[in-house]
C-alpha cells in the first residue's frame, strides 16, 4: 500500500526509468516501421528489436517489482494501491503528468479517475 506521498516519491525516484522506458518503446517502434517498409533501419535488425524488448520488458518488471501496477504502455499507465477516506483507491499516474495526481477507487477503473 502506497500513500500519496509515497506513490509520488516513487514516481520522482523512478522517472529516469520511466523517462528511458519511454525512450526504448519510440526506438523500437520506429525500427519496426523501418524494417516492415524499408527490410532495413539506422536502429538494427532483428536482433535490437529482441534487445529492445528484453530491455523494456526488464523496465517494466522492475517498476513491478515495486508493487506498482503497469496498467498501460503506450502511453505509460501506473497505478499506485493505497486507500483514501477509508476507501481501497489506485493512485494514478499517466504519461505526460508532472506528478501524481489522480486517484480512481480499484472497482471503478479508470474512467473514475479524479483529482487529488
């Protein structure tokens, strides 16, 4: 369980990898576009589309091994589990927010997203 302040500090603490999940997920799909159109791509071949996916694979089980919930990828979707007014809640992060700052309770998904 994640309070708010925690959920945040995470988010501060592993934004590097976030940022270079980002990174390696535009990589690979521009060398997928350029491999289906062209046979050919300034990132590789075959072999750095697996490293690329190995990579981001590796990226997302460390953010889950921190018991944060990868709910989307492109964009990136995290959730974070705490409780609020003594309600079970996801703290909700998504790609392009500065900071934590949604919540949604767990049973009502994403579509219940509201301000902190």
């Amino acid at each position: 369980m994640f309070t708010l302040a925690q959920a945040r500090h995470m988010i501060a603490t592993l934004r590097p990898r976030i940022d270079e999940l980002i990174r390696l997920r535009a990589d690979l799909a521009e060398l997928r576009v350029d491999l289906a159109d062209r046979g050919t791509s300034p990132f590789g071949g075959l072999a750095e589309v697996k490293s690329l996916e190995a990579r981001i694979f590796g990226l997302l089980e460390e953010l889950t091994g921190h018991d944060i919930q990868v709910k989307g990828f492109a964009p990136v979707l995290l959730d974070f589990p705490g409780e609020r007014d003594g309600r079970p809640v996801l703290w909700c992060w998504l790609e392009g927010d500065d900071d934590v700052g949604w919540y949604h309770r767990v049973e009502c998904g994403f579509q219940g997203r509201r301000r902190v």
